[in-house]
C-alpha cells in the first residue's frame, strides 16, 4: 500500500506548507523607506481598521502626524495589529517602530519599553444610554445597576471592589457590552472615558458618558527602551501637534461626535 | 480560595459551578434527546422531520455559536431572559440558566444519536414480538425497546456525560463564572501561567477520570446478558 | 411494505390520526416561528440597514473572508497534524513495549480529559509569555496546538479500535508467516485499520472545524470572531450571527454527509474490510474513557 502512504504523507506535506505559505511575513521596523506602526484595528474612535482596508481614529491620525514629523508620508505607513497583552513584545521584537493604541503609562511598563507623551490624559468612566437618567456616577450604581465590562480587565474589577452592590456582566469584547447595552440588557459599561467615547461616537446620540472619570490614565507612544533619539523626536512631534490646532482636530473629527469637547492637550513628559 | 498575594480566587467555587452546570444539563439532555429519539424513530413522518433537523443543525453547529445566540439571540433580542430581572443576582442566574439552555439543546442532538444507536442494537425479534403482542409505538418503546437500549449505550452516554463537562468551559463566552472564565482572569492578573494551568488541567483530569471508570463500571454491570 | 418494525403500516384511522399531527405540529411551527419574526422586528433587527451591508463585497472581503481563511487554516493544519500525533500514539498504545504504553496511556487519556478551551488558554499565553511565535501568529499557534493535542489523542483512540477490530486471524497469520511486530503492524494491520476508519475520520474534521470557533475566546481572528466584528462594525449583531450561522452549517453539514456517504459506500462494497461505525461519540479506554468528542 506504498501508493497510498505517500499520498498521505503528501497531503499531510501540502495541508502543513499551504497555511504558511498563504500567511504573509512582515516585520522589522520598518525597511528602508517605510515605518512600521503598531495601533489598535477594533477600537472605534481610536483605532479601527474600516471596512475598506483604511485605519481611522484618534491614535491613528496622532501616529500618522509623528510620522510626518520624522520625515514618512501617509502611504508609506505599514500598520499592524497591537492587541493589548503583546504591545511590550512588538516593541522588544522590533516589529514596530512605535505603537500609538491606547497605550497607558505605568512603572511595571516603563521597565520594559520607554514611552513619549503623554498625549491624552483620561480615566475610567461609565457610558449610559442617552435617556437614561438614574445612572449619575458609580456610587448611583449601587442601586442593584448592571454593569458590563471585558472578562479579567481591571476596571470591571475595580468597580466590584468598591461597589458591591453593583452587578457585573463580563463579555470577550466592548462591542459586546455596547450592544447588550443597546438592547436594554445591561445599565452602564465600563472602561476608559476616551474608549466609551469612541463607541459613543459611532452611533451618534445614542449613548452619553456620565460621572466624572474616577482613576487617571495617562496614553503614550510606545517605543524601543533606551532610543533617546526618538524619543526627543516623538516628543517634540507631538509638542508641535498640540500647538498648531492639529490635536484638537483630531479630536473633534473622530470623537467629537459623541458629545464631549475637546480637553487641554496635556504637556509632553520631556 | 487561593491566594496571590492579597488577591484571592475561589477556585472550587469555579469549579462547583461546573458540576452545577453539567448536572442540570446532563438532566435537560437526556430528557430531550430521549423525547427526540422517540421522534425520529416514530410513525408520524412531520415529527420524524422535526427530529432529524433538529439534530443535523444542531451537530454541525459550534457550540460556541449556540451560547452567544443564547445571549444575544434569547435573551437580548427576543427577550427570553429566564430569570427575574428585579432580582439581586439577575446578570448571574440569567447567564446561568441561559447557558444550562444551550448546552441541554446541544447536548441532546447528540443523547438522540446515542439513544437511536442503542435501539439498534436491540434485536429485531424484541421488537417484533413486541408488535404481535398488540402493543401501540409507545408501549413498545417505554417497556421493551429503551430500557434495553439504554442498558446497552452507557458507555458511550457516559462519553457525552464527560464531553458535556468539557464543553461547559464555553460558558465563559458569557460571563458565566466556571473554570475557563476564572483562568483567564487568573492568567491575566498573575505571572504564575504553569501553576495555574497545572491546576485547572488536573481540576479537569480530577473531574472526568472518574466519571470514565465509573461509566466503564456500570456499562458492564447493566449490559444485557443475550 | 410499508412502515417499519416499531409499528404497523398505517390504517385508516392512523393515517387520519397522522394527518391531524402533522397539521398541528406544523401551525405550532408556523406559530413559533411568527412570533420570533415579531420580536426580531419589533427590536428592529429585520430593517434594510442591518441586513443590506452583506451585500457589500467590502463586508465579505474585510471581515468574513480573513474569517474563513483563519477558520480553514487552523482546521487544515490541526487535522494533519492531529493525524500524525494520533497514528503514532495509537499504534504506541498498541505496542508490545511497556516503555512506550504506558506513556501514551498516559498522554492519551490525560489530553483527552483536558478541556480544548483550557489547552487553548493555557498555549496562548504560554507562547506569549515565551515570545515563541511572533504577534501574528499567536493565537492561530494556540488553537493549534491545542485542537492538535486533543484531536490526536481522539485519533489516536480512534486508531486503536480500529486495529483491535479487524479480524484476529490477520495478525495470527502474520506472525505464523515469521513477521515481527513492527512489520506487522505496518504492512498488515495499519492498512487495513486505515481504510476502515476513514469515515470516523472524516467526521472528527468535522469536529475539528467546529472547535476552531472555540478559538474566539483567545482573539483568534476565525469566523464567529469575525461575525461579531461586523457586528460591531455595522450594528447588525444578530443577523451577522445568522449569517455565521448558516455558513458554519452548511460546510459542516457538506463534510458530514460526506462522512455518511463514504461510510455507505465502503459498507456496500465488497473490497476492503467493514468500515467502522459513526459513533455520535468515541468510545473510550478505561470503559467510557475520558469523554468523547462533541
């Protein structure tokens, strides 16, 4: 039966090599004369990859401006996806450049890559359906409120802690909680005010963000630990963006539409 | 509880429910997919319709699929919520019973399979016999053919059984608060990955074994003698 | 000759009977399915706006084609090499060595105990923490490795049986003819084995590609994943899971009843030996064993 075990151990070859073969390789920083960009591809408002291949967002139009300053115009931009637990890997990897997705500064970071920014200051918030008016911050919570929030992620915990009589409702995804919240099924969802914003604003009126934010976050750009030299550019890029109006722009064009104006930028961490 | 520090996880409680949502579907399962088994080998051709399709969708769909639709589907959309939704615990006990709900309607496609196999192996003179005797496709089923085909399928029932306890981890696409969706907090929160995988896998290992040698048991004690 | 052995053909007064529940069931049908229509609609699900976007060719191409590639990427390459895995422990099982049994009993019988959704958790994170995969890849790594490992020791099983029920005389004419084990195995029993389980290996693909969705809970980018995106993307939750629905289906029902066929087909010919049942479940080892697969 010699005939048919090469036939399988062939088809077992062509099934292995197929896959790789069809999933592109890229990486490296950036060749020549591209630059490599890591951001988020499911955040609306922030990062998101649209429906015909483009990004938009609030993260994306800052990077698309830094890159500019450091000398890459709009198309020779590679983007690639930054989900939220491999960020500090894609940096040490060089497989980006930077990364601009909704990237908070902490310590426990801070020892693995190094960041520049701030370029948003925010905090954990609450989002309601627009006519809702007994939801006025978390302790109006307490009143036996549903609250939805992305499993193991820490403001849903936070919230649990202090509040406990606040159910929680746990999904794999925002998007989940924000239709579950569309629907009726739960009161308020949790996570990042500028996160809520972005959803907010895909469906303008629909939604308002109540409460003032109860935590701080402080978003950077992510980048190589111990590259001064970029750091100082993407600092000063950034410097410059909030002073000529094209941060605000930003603003009002992706997350405008949900209602909230346009804070300070804040001042860069030189 | 175990503990990380300060933070604290109640790993048996997972578990328990686990156990919880495995009985009440077990229960669920059985009692459907005997009730479609009884269908799909009936004289009335609409509910022998009924039974097949049920179980080709139902097998060739992702379970995965079955529970977000569950949520989704159920509860938000067509409002099927369960539960009392003034109640304290509503988030919970709606996930809960939502998902018992999946994994019965699941689970019983492949209870009817089992069942229908295990009719099959009852010799054709019992069912014969049964007919010149005078009784109706009801009696025959109740009193001659299932208790025997149910003797004969406890093994691969207790398969199911052990693939139900399994399949219940999908329940954390929900939220609801078993195994899975406590490892994955876990393995978010802490840097101990190997320890925690080594405790749910063996918490599995603990769970099924068992369950497989005692099927193994019963199989052969209840076999029928021919 | 009409009816089976479970009852009678019909008389009269049956067939009268039967035709009054098939009335009845199918206005209970018919009800059921009104009033989903009627709450689907009153929650606007049934509007133009969620529905249209699937007409778009920017739907199918960004979301729900990269889905299916992820979905049959993972299923190929777990398939091949859940094959591999599965033959070698399989016949390890079989072996007249201790040395190599008892570590396959134990391997086979602890993967198969072993939730895929835990496995699944446990690889992600596992290549993440140890940067064993770049970013790409981690998740399609993770599926893989975790419905490879649970699949072989399926297969593997599945293997066994298949060479402990061909007919005992083959193996006893093989060692009167002198061969050893290995050679046995090989020439005799292996092909043999291999033609009979084709149909249960055909449906185990099925299972395979159905536990791919399980994959949407480490972010792994395949078909459910990407339903619920387009769902984000266009407010059309519910009818995306529809038309996720309807996909997944279809490709799994088109695998099983080739499954079915195959199995048909083999038992009707007379070449080659009895092909193995279809279970609805695996059987196990230790009597039930450690669960199935569903």
């Amino acid at each position: 039966m010699s005939s048919m075990k090469v036939r399988v151990v062939g088809a077992i070859a062509l099934a292995i090599a197929l896959p790789f073969a069809a999933t592109a390789c890229g990486g490296g920083g950036g060749g020549g004369d591209t630059i490599v960009i890591g951001t988020k591809f499911d955040q609306p408002g922030l990062g998101l990859k649209n429906p015909d291949g483009t990004m938009s967002g609030f993260d994306v139009d800052v990077a698309k401006y830094v890159a500019k300053q450091l000398g890459y115009a709009e198309d020779k931009i590679e983007w690639k996806e930054s989900p939220s637990g491999q960020r500090e890997t894609l940096i040490q990897n060089d497989q980006v450049k930077f990364i601009a997705a909704t990237y908070s500064i902490t310590d426990t970071r801070k020892q693995k890559v190094d960041f520049a920014g701030p370029y948003l200051i925010t905090g954990q918030s609450l989002l309601v359906k627009a006519d809702n008016t007994d939801i006025t911050g978390p302790e109006s919570l307490q009143n036996n409120k549903k609250l939805c929030s992305v499993s193991g992620s820490t403001p849903a915990q936070r919230i649990k802690d202090k509040y406990p009589g606040v159910q929680l409702q746990q999904y794999d995804t925002y998007s989940a909680c924000v239709e579950a919240l569309k629907n009726g099924a739960i009161d308020a969802v949790t996570t990042d005010e500028v996160i809520l914003a972005g959803y907010a604003a895909q469906t303008p009126g629909a939604f308002k963000i109540v409460g003032k934010p109860f935590s701080e976050e402080r978003y950077g750009i992510g980048l190589k630990k111990g590259d001064t030299d970029l750091r100082t550019k993407i600092n000063d890029a950034l410097t410059k963006m909030e002073q000529d109006g094209a941060w605000k722009a930003a603003w009002d064009k992706n997350l405008g539409p949900a209602g909230i104006a346009a804070p300070t930028p804040p001042p860069v961490d030189k | 509880m175990l503990h990380f520090g300060d933070r604290a996880y109640d790993v048996l409680g997972a578990f328990w429910t686990t156990i919880q949502l495995t009985a009440l579907s077990a229960i669920g399962a059985l009692i459907l997919g005997t009730l479609l088994a009884a269908m799909r080998l009936s004289p009335v051709p609409m509910l022998n319709w009924i039974g097949t399709t049920y179980v080709n969708v139902v097998r060739n769909t992702p379970l995965t699929l079955i529970i977000l639709f569950c949520s989704f589907g159920l509860a938000q959309t067509l409002g099927i919520t369960l539960v009392n939704s003034k109640s304290l615990t509503s988030i919970e006990d709606s996930n809960f019973r939502l998902a018992i709900l999946g994994f019965t309607v699941y689970t019983a496609a492949f209870v009817c399979e089992t069942v229908r196999s295990g009719v099959n192996t009852v010799p054709l003179g019992q069912a014969e016999a049964a007919r010149s005797l005078g009784l109706t496709f009801a009696q025959n089923l109740r009193i001659v053919l299932l208790p025997q085909a149910f003797r004969a399928v406890i093994n691969p029932l207790g398969s199911v059984l052990i693939a139900l306890t399994k399949n219940t981890t999908i329940a954390s696409a929900i939220g609801v608060a078993e195994a899975a969706l406590l490892m994955k907090t876990m393995t978010e929160n802490e840097a101990a990955l190997i320890y925690i995988g080594a405790i749910f896998m063996v918490g599995f290992v603990i769970l099924t074994l068992p369950m497989g040698l005692f099927f193994g048991w019963l199989g052969k004690r209840l076999a029928v003698a021919r | 000759m009409a009816g089976s052995v479970l009852f009678d053909a019909p008389g009269p007064r049956a067939l009268v009977r039967n035709r009054i529940f098939n009335v009845v069931t199918a206005l209970v049908i018919a009800l059921v399915i009104w009033v989903v229509y009627a709450q689907l609609n009153a929650k606007g699900q049934l509007t133009a706006a969620k529905w249209e976007p699937f007409l778009t060719a920017n739907l199918w191409k960004t979301y729900i084609l990269p889905g299916v590639q992820g979905t049959l990427t993972a299923a190929a390459v777990s398939i091949a090499l859940a094959l591999a895995l599965g033959f070698l422990l399989g016949v390890g099982r079989l072996s007249t060595h201790p040395a190599i049994r008892w570590p396959s009993a134990v391997f086979v019988e602890f993967f198969r105990a072993v939730p895929v959704l835990i496995m699944m958790i446990f690889a992600y994170f596992l290549y993440a923490l140890y940067d064993v995969f770049p970013s790409k890849h981690l998740a399609l790594a993770g599926v893989i490795t975790a419905l490879t490992l649970y699949n072989g020791a399926v297969i593997a099983e599945i293997v066994r049986a298949g060479v402990l029920a061909l007919p005992r005389g083959q193996s006893e004419a093989a060692s009167a003819l002198g061969l050893r084990w290995g050679q046995t195995m090989r020439s005799i029993l292996l092909p043999q084995a291999v033609t009979s389980m084709l149909p249960v290996l055909v449906s185990q693909m099925v299972v395979v590609l159905k536990d791919t969705a399980i994959g949407y809970q480490i972010t792994f980018l395949e078909m459910v994943r990407q339903g619920t995106q387009v769902g984000a993307s266009y407010g059309n939750y519910v009818p995306a899971l529809i038309v996720i629905a309807v996909l997944m289906i279809s490709v799994n029902f088109t695998l099983s009843w080739f499954a079915t066929w195959l199995e048909g087909r083999m038992r009707r010919s007379s070449r080659g030996p009895e092909p193995m049942h279809i279970q609805p479940v695996t059987q196990g080892s230790f009597g039930a064993g450690a669960g199935g697969s569903i």
